[in-house]
C-alpha cells in the first residue's frame, strides 16, 4: 500500500507566481490535512478536506491561499502570487474514513522556495 | 485552544543508553489523542506512537514507550537502547475527538543527537 505521495518535491517560484502543490493520500483514506513548517518550527495546521468538501481551513490565511480534495484525482493546494513569507515545507497528511481514523500518516512535504 | 509545549529544544543520549523527551499540553477537550512523531534530516513525518487519553496503559512500540499522566498533563517519550537512527526532531502533537476536531496540534520539537 503504497503511502501518501505529495509532489512535486521541491518547487522554485518568482515572487508573484503561483504554486501549485499536489497530495495523494493513501489508498482508501478520505481525509485530507496540510500543514505547513517554517524553519525551524513545528507544523502549523492550515485545512483539512474530505472529498469535494472543506471540513476546517481555520489555519489558512485568507488571501492567495486555496485547497480542493475533488471527487476525483489529488488535493490541492494551491497559492498565488507568491512571496518570499510563503518559503516553507508544505506537508500533506491523510487518515482513513473508519478505524485508526484519528491517526495522520504523512507525506514527504514539497519544500517551496520564492525567490 | 489547544497547545503543546516541548521544553527542551535539544537532548543528547550516548547510543544504547535510554533517553526522555518532554511534553506538556493544555486542552479543554475531555477525550483526545496525543501522539509523538518523528522528522529524521529526510524531513518526512514518521508516526512513533500514539495515546488515547481515555487509555489508563501507557502505550509501547518495541523501544519506544510513553509515560502518560492526564492530570498532570503530561506526556513524554522515553526512549531504550538508544540507536544512531533515532536521531531526528522529535515532535509531539495533540488532537481533539470529534469529526471537526481534526487538525493536529504539534509542540516545537526537540532535537535529538545520538553519540556512538
């Protein structure tokens, strides 16, 4: 089975850019989480998404920041015209629908830099 | 709010030795979970263990075992026969009980270096 795969790994963006950043949870698993971690931080929640629908996004800044989890394909987080405060390792993390549903398995993070 | 406090940003144990990392946290929640995580230099996120707070037992995974004390609100990490694979950040993180109470909430860390 395999886990959860975010990608890409590694992002370079120009300040005003967008970025666009990928999560496929592990097979079976509904529930949708990204954090986000500063250096040397611990993760900060942003949104946490089932599929089609946004369940908690109280960690998200307001503006340039959206999530989708569709009925089909990866969750997204996506977050436009970039600059440099946005530099971070985004972490993506799923849980399953029904037992162990509390726990978050997570995937290795995309690290975007603005430049 | 729920928050978790790490106090020690930087532990070292001599390998094979045993070693406890910290953690306090506040919730008003009355069933919740409590979990330690580990971040070696790959920076992936790797599950230790985890506690349910309604769980008397301390919980155990092969080296790694936990001392839960819920009035105290404390829950460390000890760690046994120390390995040089252990080194990494540690973090320990808390979630409420309930389908809105998703998110995680992580302490800062604690940095851990094994010397051989």
């Amino acid at each position: 089975n395999a886990g959860v795969m975010q990608n890409p790994r590694h992002l370079v963006r120009r300040r005003g850019q967008e970025a666009r950043l990928r999560c496929s949870p592990m097979k079976g698993h509904s529930h949708v989480y990204w954090y986000r971690q500063l250096p040397e931080e611990g993760l900060k929640f942003m949104v946490y998404l089932q599929k089609e629908n946004i369940i908690d996004e109280s960690g998200m800044p307001k503006e340039r920041f959206s999530a989708e989890f569709p009925k089909e394909g990866p969750s997204i987080l996506r977050i436009q015209q970039v600059v440099r405060g946005d530099s971070a390792a985004y972490f993506c993390a799923s849980s399953p629908p029904a037992v162990n549903w509390e726990t978050q398995y997570f995937g290795p993070g995309t690290r975007l830099l603005v430049l | 709010a729920q928050t978790v406090t790490q106090s020690q940003p930087e532990m070292s144990v001599q390998e094979a030795e045993t070693v406890t990392l910290s953690c306090t946290y506040d919730t008003s929640e009355s069933d919740y979970y409590l979990f330690w995580y580990k971040q070696p230099p790959s920076r992936q996120m790797i599950l230790v263990i985890r506690q349910e707070a309604y769980k008397q037992q301390n919980a155990t995974e092969n080296r790694f075992s936990v001392n839960f004390q819920k009035a105290a609100k404390s829950f460390s990490l000890k760690i046994s026969d120390s390995q040089l694979g252990d080194a990494a950040m540690y973090f320990c993180a808390s979630r409420g009980y309930g389908g809105s109470q998703g998110n995680l909430i992580f302490g800062k860390g604690t940095k851990l270096s094994v010397k051989p």
